[in-house]
C-alpha cells in the first residue's frame, strides 16, 4: 500500500484544499498520515477523518513584526523538525504533501532530510512565507494563480485549487427554499462575513434599501454578527454560518459579495459565479488578498471595491454595475483555464513518487 503524509494549518484555507484531496487519496489506495499541530484548526478539521492518522508536532509561527516570541518560536520550528524527522523514520511515506502554514515548515524539513518526495501547493498570487521556505526543499510545486508560478521559478506549476466535489451539488430550490426567497429575483449572496468582516457587514446592511427592490440578499455574516432588528426584513436572510448547506446557497447565487481569499476564489471561479470583491486592506493583512483580486480583475473574473473606498453609495452602484455587466464576467470564466485543480494536484503527486 501507498503511504502519504500531508500537512498544512493555521488557517482553514491551508485544510479544505487537503478535505478535497483525501478522498480521492483513499480510492486510489493510500494509507493516509496527517502531520499537525495540537491545537489548530486542521486537528479541528481532520484530527478525526475516517482513514487519516494524525500526528502532532510542535511549530514556531513565522512572523513579519517583533514579538518576544521571535526568540522561542524557531526552537519550536527544530523541536518539529525533530518529531517530523522521526515520523518520517517511522512511516516511511511514499510522497509528502503540504498546503503550507506555519506548521508546514518542520514538516517538509524533516521530509527533505529523509529524502522523501514533496509538493507544496500556494494559494495566493505571491508565495507566503512558510511556502517560501518549504520551496527550496520540495521537488514541486503546485500553484493556483500563474503569477505565482512564475515567481516560483521551473518547480512550479500553475494547477489550479483542488475543490471539495459536494461544492458542485447545490441545489437551487433548497436554497431559495433555505432563505425564504420566491425566485422571482435575482439573488446575492454574501459570503466571507466572519472574522474581519464586520465592516463589509455592516455596509452591506446599510445598502439594503437600495438593493432590495432589484435583488434578494443571502446574507452568511458570520458567528455573532446577526442584527436582529432586520430579522424578518422581506428579501432579506441572515445566516451566521453554513456547512453543508453552502453548495445550495453558492448554486441559488446569481451574483456573490465577498473578500478575496484564494480557496473562496476558487470555488466562485469554478461555480461561474459574478463576483464583487472587497480585499483586507493592507492594514488588516500582507496585502494578498489585494493582489488576488487585482489578477481576478485585470482578466474580467470579477469587480473589485476596495475598502478603503467602500461606502454604501459606492457599494450600491458596484453591485448594480455588477449585475448589469454578469454576462461579460461570466465569459471571461469560462475562457479560464483552471478552475478545479484537484486532477492536476494529484497527477503532480503520483509524479514526484514515481520520479524519486
């Protein structure tokens, strides 16, 4: 039997992509090992997936500004690097795949120092900085974004995200039926509204008068940030949160409000969905949600509104304008070459295994 170790964390978009992978991994016959830390959202999402071991290690976050953790952190990275090296002693896997994180770094080390071939896949346009480093140890490297590649150099390939298949099973009547809405009008869907969004949110709610008479608004805002004064609002749903009821909301969806995250941008590309972006600022983040949307809208894939700009007047108008121009949007989709990258990210795997 194959063995693959896979890891990645700190942000969910360093999981799902691994959530698509698994099942694919299983039916082509891989036993199935997960490298992560104790306390991250990939022990979370996958420290109890039917077939995946998973194992903990210790990890230093990589930081861009001074911390007093700066001077323990990279110990943590060794201590990992240590426990990964052991693991990969001890399992002996076939291929190594990381989606990156901090907590990727001690992996792909300890996977490099046993000789065990790696891919590392990159969201964003630019490389993060835990990819960065795993980049000259890996024997490939997957990308979303061509710009990423190229930055990259001759490791690097421009695959596309790989994308969970239930996305692509939505139904639009259990979504219209889910909001209350009729059909009858177009609908918009926000998504992204959790953590880091209340400012879009809040505009967003403060542009309904204008909205509603032309379009009904699904609203996903995120865990604590329902206003109960707009409950019952017609035209109107809020939800905090949706599991596996996102596909039916993304197929009920003729346009979609959203920040720029690379996996979320993914998903909307391959759904064919005209979408309004509202990227973290520079302020909030190291500006790759800026860049992803600035490459989404120099090719037609989407509006972008920065937040900086972003005003229920000028909110409103981008929305209309949005509508008004969905066909043109959606063209520019389906010229797009990638969309759903799992196929290519799994031909890089079995690659790397048979090369090595």
């Amino acid at each position: 039997m194959k063995r693959i170790v896979l890891t990645g964390g700190g942000t969910a978009g360093h999981v799902t992509p691994h959530m698509s992978l698994i099942p694919r991994l299983m039916a082509a016959g891989y036993d199935i090992h997960y490298i992560g830390t104790a306390n991250g959202i990939e022990r979370e999402l996958l420290g109890h997936t039917p077939g995946v071991t998973y194992h903990v290690v210790q990890s230093g976050k990589l930081r861009r500004y001074f911390s007093l953790q700066n001077f323990t952190d990279p110990f943590r990275v060794l201590h990992g690097a240590f426990t990964s090296l052991m693991l990969m002693r001890s399992l002996k896997p076939d291929v190594c795949f990381s989606k990156g994180g901090f907590v990727s770094v001690p992996v792909v080390i300890g996977a490099w120092l046993m000789r065990v071939p790696t891919v590392a896949h990159e969201s964003d346009l630019t490389p993060g900085l835990a990819n960065r480093i795993s980049a000259r140890l890996v024997d490939r490297v997957a990308t979303t974004f061509e710009e990423c590649a190229q930055a990259l150099g001759p490791k690097a390939t421009m695959t596309g995200t790989p994308l969970r298949p239930s996305l692509f099973a939505g139904s639009r009547e259990r979504g219209l039926a889910m909001a209350g809405f009729t059909g009858r009008k177009p609908v918009l869907l926000m998504t992204g509204g959790s953590q880091g969004a209340q400012s879009v949110n809040a505009c967003l709610r403060a542009c309904l008068p204008a909205l509603l008479p032309r379009m009904d608004v699904l609203h996903l805002c995120g865990r604590g940030n329902l206003d109960e004064s707009l409950r019952g609002l017609p035209g109107y749903c809020q939800l905090a949160f949706l599991g596996e009821e996102m596909a039916d909301a993304l197929a009920t969806a003729d346009l979609v409000l959203s920040r720029a995250g690379s996996n979320t941008l993914s998903e909307l590309l391959a759904l064919g969905k005209p979408m309004l972006l509202v990227p973290y600022p520079m302020s909030a983040s190291r500006g790759d949600q800026i860049r992803n949307a600035e490459s989404y809208r120099r090719r037609g894939l989407a509006r972008v509104l920065p937040q900086e700009e972003m005003t229920p007047a000028t909110m409103t108008e981008a929305l209309n304008r949005l509508f008004d121009e969905r066909d043109a949007q959606r063209a520019a989709v389906e010229a797009y070459p990638v969309k759903d990258g799992t196929e290519a990210v799994l031909r890089m795997i079995e690659d790397v295994q048979r090369r090595r």
